[in-house]
C-alpha cells in the first residue's frame, strides 16, 4: 500500500514574509521483499522571493535499514544518524519556482512497513514542509495480477419488459494467480432478476457477489444474467472485480455500459396466420406463416410479433416479453404494406391456435444484427455444401460438435462489407455430426433468397 500524505504550512514569516515549500515525495515501489533496494524521489520547490539559507531535508524512517546512496544537487551535502538521514541543500535556493530534485536509496532489512517521515526547513523562514510515505516490506514474493471486467450489453432496442440477457467477463491478464478474487455485478433500480448463470452467488441490496476463487493468469470466467427491466428510461450496468493481489492496472476494475429502454411505437400494426400448420421434414419443425401488415399511414423502422398462449415452443424466436416468445421484422414495413413470416414450433405435433394469439408492433428502431468484430473477414467453420430447394430455400451444411453453439452470418456480396446475422443461433443438443440449417426468409433473414440477387453464407462456433 502506498500512503501518500502532503501538507504544506502557510504563514506569514515575522522575519521575512516568507512562503515556505512545496514537497513532493514518492517510492519506487508500493511494496517489495526484504533487502532489496527502495528509492525515494524527493523534489522540494522553494516558493519564497528571497534565496533560502541552510535548508534541511530530514528523513526520519520507522524501521530497520541498510544505507545506500543519496543524490542531490551540487553543493548538497548528507550525514546520517540512527534512523534519520540529514540531507543539508546549502544555500542552493536562489529564487522563486526553484527546484531541488533529490534521492534516497536504502535496504530495508525487516518485514513490516517502513514509513519514510520528510520535513524540509530552513532557517530563513518560519514555514516548514513534511509529508510522509509508508511501503511494505516482506519475505513473500507478492502475487502480481492484473484483473479486468467488462460488460456485453444486449443489442438495441430493447422494449418495456423484454427479457434482457447481458454478459459480465471477468479475466486476469496475470502474470501471476489471483486468489480470492471476487466478482460484483450490480443490478440497476427498476429490474428484475430472471437468472444468473452460475448460480453461485451472495446478494446484498442491488449487488451480486461471486467468489472466484483462485484465477490463472491468462484466464477469464464468463457470467450470464438475464433481467427484466419494467420501465423505459436508461438502464445502467455495472460491475467490479477485486483480489489481495498487488494489481498492475486498476483502470480496468471495473466496467459500466448504459441500455435505452423504450416502449412501443403507436403505428398500427396487424398479424393474422394465412397458412396452416405443416411439418417440415427436412428439419422436423412445425411450420406455419403469418401474414404482418401496417394499415396505419406511417411507415415502421422495424417490428415485432409476439406469440402468447402457447403450448408448442416458438422454435425461432429471438427474444422474450414478459414470458412471451417474439420474432422481429428487421426492415421497413411501409404504410400500406406486408410481409409474410414463417413461424416454427418444436415439438413436431399440430396445436391450437387463434389469430388472437398474435400481436404485432412497431419498433422505435432496426434490430442491430451486426456480427462480432472480425467475422466479416473469416470464418471458423467449415461448410460442406450450399444447396438451392425447389421452393427456393437456401439450405447449408457443416459438421458440428455436440453441446456447441452456431451462428449462421449472411450477406449479399463475397466481401461480407454488410453481413447480418441470422438469428436465432443454433445449439446442438442431440448426438449427430453434421447440422442443416435452411434460410427461408423472413423474420431470420430480412428477405427470402429468392427475392436476393446472391447470398453468401458463413458458420461461426460460438464461444
């Protein structure tokens, strides 16, 4: 620990109307083992208008400790006695602003904390300077880390309700490992906690708390909160990390992100089925399509579907609204017009269902389906084939690892300059090598590749 304390005494000198100092002192280290070298920088300013006759820089330090040098400017001069080191600075100050930079090495020689007590006066004036710096001394070699959080906020816009899934990374850039760590994600006022994955958690007011444990250098543990935020307004995300490691960089301790949540836009919009329910067996899904319109007399920046009352899951569902699936329209829907969406549901079996069910609205902005930073020059997955079905459905193949996670990035020109991602990702659970995915249009691509004049595809493993 580095203790810094500087104070400065003011007066008015009967004598000669001076100032008195200014002072500053720092250590080469907050702390280090014993025996090894500790170097003070000591700068004394003199801020009187009149030279300054035999001015004195007193160290007084607290502890045990092995002499080694002293520094200073021409004419200065040092004496040592016991635990106190005289440096004498002559008649070096001339005038006003002038600086003495000075040094002071020794070798601490017993554990504990040495407290080094610097006190510069002269006797030309009344006024003195001290201030004082404490560092610790060990016999253990200190555990130097250095811990780092950061925040991955949900893309915009998120709505009134919406279940809100956001990512804290806690990580050490080492080089050593960080014991005790622990981990502390705030929730802002005006939410509700779904889910925190892990679980493992202590809650006190707004704050979870995750002990850690031990963290390797190079290594990162990822945490996963899902909340509900029940106003519009900004919501605030922060969180902290901390250990009893001596930490290299405290400015990435802690990290905060800001999320604007709206409510609905007032357009009029409507969703009605216009099809059956038929099984797609190319990929075992449920299908049936919507017809969305916008009757109203403005045009929609984008909108959502929300799906209420089901007993099938929502199989391409993008989000949640106060437990409700939804699927969003990432484009304009012009006044007057309508798209057709295909909604899927697993398991495979026909349900009930009512247009009733269906409730569409226009959202304050497009969807940012913008895939992560460097994919738009690679690829991490390999795929096998790209076939064009008689409907006009594109459909991709890659093998795939169980228990992995997928996104499948589009784009409509090979340099992938405005690549979208196609949601929702794609989880392997079952056993099985290869995966197919089919993009059949709207809501997971923003038109059907027939309607494309082409259509490039890449597969990413998600972490």
């Amino acid at each position: 620990m580095l203790a810094l304390v500087v104070a400065g005494l003011v007066a008015t000198c009967p004598r000669t109307g001076a100032q008195g100092f200014g002072l500053s002192v720092t250590a080469s280290a907050d702390s280090l083992l014993v025996n090894n070298s500790l170097t003070y920088t000591i700068n004394v300013t003199n801020l009187n208008a009149i030279p300054l006759v035999d001015t004195l820089v007193t160290n007084l330090l607290s502890a045990s400790f092995q002499f080694v040098s002293v520094t200073g400017p021409n004419g200065s001069t040092y004496s040592t006695n016991g635990n106190v080191v005289l440096i004498d600075l002559s008649s070096y100050f001339n005038s006003y602003g002038e600086v003495a930079p000075l040094t002071l090495t020794v070798q601490p020689t017993a554990t504990g904390f040495i407290t080094n007590m610097v006190t510069v006066t002269s006797i030309t004036v009344t006024n003195a300077a001290s201030t004082n710096v404490a560092v610790q001394v060990t016999n253990v070699v200190p555990i130097v880390a250095d811990l780092g959080v950061m925040i991955a906020g949900p893309a915009p816009p998120v709505i009134t309700n919406d279940w809100v899934t956001y990512a804290v990374i806690a990580s050490n850039a080492g080089p050593n490992t960080a014991t005790g760590v622990m981990l502390t994600n705030t929730l802002p006022p005006g939410t509700i906690l779904l889910g925190a994955a892990p679980a493992n958690y202590t809650a006190v007011g707004s704050n979870l708390i995750f002990g850690l444990g031990a963290l390797a250098g190079g290594g990162y543990t990822n945490f996963q909160f899902i909340i509900q935020p029940t106003n519009a307004g900004l919501l605030a995300l922060s969180a902290s990390i901390g250990s009893g490691a001596l930490d290299t960089n405290l400015a990435n301790n802690a990290a905060s992100t800001n999320i604007a949540v709206t409510n609905y836009l007032a357009e009029l919009l409507v969703a009605v089925t216009n099809s059956g329910q038929n099984v797609n067996l190319q990929n075992g899904l449920e299908e049936q399509s919507i017809s969305l319109t916008n009757p109203g007399g403005t045009d929609a920046l984008a909108a959502r579907v929300i799906v209420t009352g089901l007993t099938n899951r929502l199989f391409n569902a993008v989000g949640t609204n106060n437990g409700n699936p939804f699927v969003d329209y990432s484009a304009a829907l012009a006044a007057g017009h309508g798209v057709t969406l295909l909604l899927q549901y697993f398991p495979r079996k026909p349900f009930s269902f009512a247009n009733g069910q269906l409730h569409a609205f226009a959202l304050p902005a497009v969807p940012d389906w913008t895939p992560p930073a460097g994919t738009t020059s690679g690829t991490n997955v390999s795929i096998n084939r790209i076939v064009k079905m008689s409907n006009g459905d594109m459909l991709i193949e890659w093998f795939a690892v169980t228990n992995r996670n997928y996104t499948v990035v589009y784009c409509d020109n090979v340099s992938f300059s405005n690549a979208m991602i196609a949601p929702p990702s794609i989880s392997i659970a079952a056993p099985g090598n290869e995966v197919q995915w089919i993009d059949y249009g709207p809501p997971t691509t923003v038109s059907a590749p027939t309607n494309a004049s082409a259509r490039f595809y890449r597969v990413l493993l998600n972490p």
